[in-house]
C-alpha cells in the first residue's frame, strides 16, 4: 500500500500506470480523483485551505486500506491527498485500487473514499466573497460510511 | 502525570492554542477524555463553547480516534479536533 499526504500535485496517470503496470496478474485498475470546486453551499468559492494531523492522517489512511484489503480480495491501493492551499480546478485526492476484477476494484475504491471522508483527519476552509469559513462535516457522508456496516459486499 | 496537547482546525483557531504540555494531578485520577475537556473548559467561555458546547468535538489519543470515556494515561498524545471534511 502507498499513502502519501502532500502539498504538491499529482499526476494521475502516472500513479495509475506504475499500480497497473506492477503485476502481470491485475485485471483492474479503479481510480477516483477528487477536485476543488469553485462554489459551494451557493456561494463562490476563490480558494480552499486543507489541514492535517500527521503522524495521525497517515496512520487512519492506512488503517482504511488494511480494512479494505480485509474485506475484499484486491491486490494494491494507494492513496495521495493534498493539502496547503488549492484552488478551484486543483487536485486534492486519489485513490486508485487495483485488483484482479472490477468488482471488487470498485466496491473498495468507494468504501476507501467513504471512510477517508469521515475518518481521515483532514479538515477544509474555504475562502468566499463573505470571507474564509471552515467547512462543515455532511450527515450524507456519514451515511455512505454506515451503509458498509449494513452490506456484506 | 504529563500529556502532550494539540487542537486543529476550529479549535485551534479559536483557542489560539495548537500544541501544550499539560500536567495532571494523579490524586484526581483517573482521567478521561470528558475529564480533561471539563478541566480545560474551566480556562474561559470560548474552551467551554469549543469542548463542551454544541459543536462536535472529535478526540484522539495517541493517534487513535477516542470516545469521552476513553482512558488518559501518562505520556499520552491527546489531540481535540472538529468533524472531519477531507477528500
């Protein structure tokens, strides 16, 4: 597994094909990129500031993955999340998971997002035209993470 | 006993605080999470307003995410933070 929390870019593709291209047994690369928007809950957004805890962060991404890898039979994941200051267009996360069918591929790619989302101690302020606000946690999000208590696939 | 404290995001900009070294009276042991928030709470309003108030406050001791009832000991690496929005 690869976690890597950041400041700089990434290049996606990069990352995608060394996962792919590392053994001759992957059938299936699943990827997700996350992207700062320039609005949301109806307002602009002109730039967005991401903190960390370290030492911790890496830690919980790792713990995510090592559950993932429990729960379904897939062969590698790596996760990069930037932070430091982004703008609207910038990259901030992705997850790639390869394995060797897509199914499984793709249930742990979205089961890695929807625990990073609600696990991983990263914290979002965005500035808007009214000034900078720390973004609030989403019940929607804590609900993607429940429904894996609920399924077994 | 001795801790190592450390606030994030809201928290820490509005305490004004990101990391301390805090000293616990054993006698008053032992100490939990809830414990400890009610002790730093007593330092003014805007402690209780972040700790104890309607905000949720997420704890963590020595990296692992903790509930209020979760058990201090010496050493230990505590760290008070709001709901997380990474991703």
């Amino acid at each position: 597994m690869t976690v890597r929390v950041q400041t700089e870019d990434f290049d996606a593709g990069f990352e995608i094909n060394q996962l792919r291209s590392a053994r001759k047994d992957v059938g299936a690369v699943v990827s997700f990129i996350g992207q700062v928007r320039d609005v949301n809950e109806g307002d602009e957004v002109s730039q967005l500031t991401l903190e960390h805890y370290p030492g911790m962060t890496e830690k919980s991404l790792e713990a995510i993955i090592t559950q993932a890898k429990t729960r379904w039979n897939i062969m590698d994941v790596l996760i990069i999340h930037r932070v430091g200051t982004l703008q609207p267009c910038d990259q901030i996360v992705l997850v790639a998971v390869s394995g060797s069918h897509r199914g499984e591929a793709f249930a742990a790619c979205e089961f890695v997002m929807d625990y990073l989302k609600t696990e991983a101690p990263f914290w979002k302020k965005e500035a808007t035209s009214s000034g900078e606000r720390w973004v609030e946690a989403k019940s929607s999000d804590d609900d993607a993470r429940e429904r894996w208590n609920k399924t077994t696939e | 006993m001795k801790i190592k404290l450390f606030y994030f995001a809201r928290l820490k900009e509005t305490l004004k605080y990101s990391t301390e070294d805090l000293e616990l009276g054993d006698a008053e042991g032992p100490w939990t999470v809830l414990k400890l928030k009610a002790l730093l709470s007593k330092r003014g309003d805007v402690w209780g307003q972040m700790l104890m108030g309607k905000l949720k406050v997420r704890a963590a001791i020595n990296h692992e995410l903790v509930h209020d009832n979760a058990t201090i000991a010496n050493g230990d690496e505590v760290a008070f933070f709001p709901p997380v929005t990474g991703g």
